[in-house]
C-alpha cells in the first residue's frame, strides 16, 4: 500500500476533525470526499506533513509520517486549492524553483520545468508572468509545480476549482493520464463527484472525522437497498412520509422525479400496497443504477 493509517485522531482544541482514521490506499487514483468539516483537508494535512497526528501511525511510500516527513516530502507532488503563484516570476522560473526545493539540481530542474509545462499546455506561455495568468492557466501551472520533481504519489486539493467546462474537462484528462500511464498514484480531494467518478476506481468517503466509506467505487455501488425512480399522482407529502416510516429514503428531484432507496427487508410489491393505503397512483417506475452521488448521499446519511 502507498498511504496506511491506523486509528489516526486530530483535534483543533476542543473540536475533533479525526476521530480513529484507519486507511489503506494501493496503486492507481483514489477520491477523497466528504461534507464540509468532515476532516478531509486535516487529513490531507497530516499525510503532507503540515500537522502531526495526536495519536495514531502511518506510512507513505514505507516512510513514517512521524519520523520520515523529510523523504516523503521528496516523493510527493501537492497541488492546493488556493494559489501559490509568486508574483514577478515567469512559468519556467516558478516551476523549476519548485523542482530546486524538491532537491534536484538547478540545471535538471530547469529541463524538467520546460518538460512538464508542455505536458500540461502551457508551453506555448511557459515565459508569461504568472499574475498574468487566466484561472485556468493558474490551475495548470499548479499541477506543473506538483509533478516538475517526478513525484510517486500526488496530492490534488479540488483540482478543477473555477475552470470553465472545456478547462474542466482537460484537467480530468490529464489527471486519467497521469494515474494511469506514468506511474503516479493520486489522491483527489474534492466536492465534485463526477470529477471523481471520471477518475478514480477508488474512493474514500469521511464523515464527522471517520472513514464512512472505502475501497472500489464500483463495488461500494452495489449497496445493500435497490433504488427505484417514479412519478406518482396524489398527495406526496404523505405519500413520502409513509415511505420514510417503512424504512425508505426518498428525495424529491427538480423534474418531479422521487428517488426511493428501498431496504433489502421491503419488497416492490410492499411499496406499491403503501401506495394504494395512501391514495396514491404510480405513473412511472423503474428501477435505476446507483451512481457515486447516490453512494455519497446514503453514507453521509444525506436526505
């Protein structure tokens, strides 16, 4: 495994943000999601170095967080979701400064800098002044600084953060790319679920400062209730709080769509007496295939 945890706690005074982490990541890319405050910039914090755990252990790359924190810094790459851009300096200069603190020397490090711009299309504005930079351009010289020292493992805090649809979409690629063709496991943090779906196969849900869930995406979709889409005639309201009441959980969609996740101890045909108790006429029905919204929502006990 590239990143092991074990029973890892963190407090902010008298506010826990980790509350006994155990995690184990292998090969390949690997989402990190959760709600706001439930510990996942803390936990990036601690896997970078920036904070050291109250109680717990666990290793990068087969380095101790505790007491390798210098190693580790030299194979991993760190992408924040705030700008580290550094007034004055063209692309070439910044990326290749960046590489020099990773330890390379000044000469490699400046080969590197031309190198990993081009690949992330911006060699043809490799010698612009950085304050002159679109939000994209930003984003991407941002990935250019994490990648410019060739790290093993490659931290990635909201990468697509305020990029127009066709940015969006490029960066996404060029993640894909790097998890899986040059040997790179990455870890993304960020609140955009398709973002995550397009590139991982592994995933890390936290809730509340635990682990609510982990391990392949495809396989945490098989939950344990089946989920139906319909459209109905009657009064919803109670239609809905009847559902609830029998175990379901329902969410009413912006098309008039409800959303019914059954527990494996009601059958179909118990919905449908639920809804002839309730006066209620079932227009549309058709069972729907989960997707990483619906897991989200159902492990961070979303209505």
């Amino acid at each position: 495994m590239n990143i092991e945890l074990k029973d890892i706690h963190f407090s902010y005074g008298s506010v826990k943000a980790l509350d006994g982490v155990d995690l184990s990541i292998g090969e390949g890319a690997c989402g990190l999601l959760g709600p706001n405050g439930a510990g996942k910039s803390t936990l990036l914090r601690i896997l970078l170095g920036f904070l050291r755990p109250d109680r717990g252990e666990g290793r990068i790359l087969g380095r101790d967080i505790l007491h390798d924190q210098f190693a580790i810094r030299r194979l991993v790459g760190y992408m924040p979701e705030d700008d580290c851009l550094i007034p004055g300096l063209d692309a070439v200069a910044f990326t290749a400064y960046f590489g020099e603190l990773s330890g390379m020397p000044r000469q490699e490090a400046m080969k590197r800098a031309h190198d990993v711009l081009f690949y992330v299309g911006l060699g043809e504005a490799r010698y612009r002044l950085l304050e002159t930079y679109s939000a994209g351009m930003k984003q991407r010289i941002k990935l250019a600084q994490a990648l410019v020292h060739d790290p093993k493992l490659l931290f990635l805090d909201e990468p697509t953060s305020n990029l127009d649809p066709q940015g969006r979409s490029e960066v996404l690629e060029l993640i894909k790319d790097i998890s899986s063709r040059k040997d790179i496991q990455v870890l993304i943090s960020s609140h955009i679920l398709s973002d995550i779906e397009f590139t991982c196969s592994n995933v890390v849900i936290l809730n509340k400062g635990r682990i609510a869930a982990q391990g392949e995406i495809q396989a945490l979709k098989q939950v344990d209730y089946s989920l139906y889409e319909m459209r109905i005639k009657g009064e919803a309201e109670t239609f809905i709080r009847a559902l609830r009441e029998s175990g379901c959980r329902v969410e009413e969609t912006e098309e008039g769509l409800l959303k019914v996740y059954m527990p494996p101890d009601l059958r179909r045909d118990g919905l449908f007496r639920i809804a002839a108790r309730e006066n209620i006429q079932i227009r549309h029905f058709v069972q729907s295939r989960t997707s990483l919204e619906d897991l989200f929502a159902k492990t961070v006990g979303v209505d």
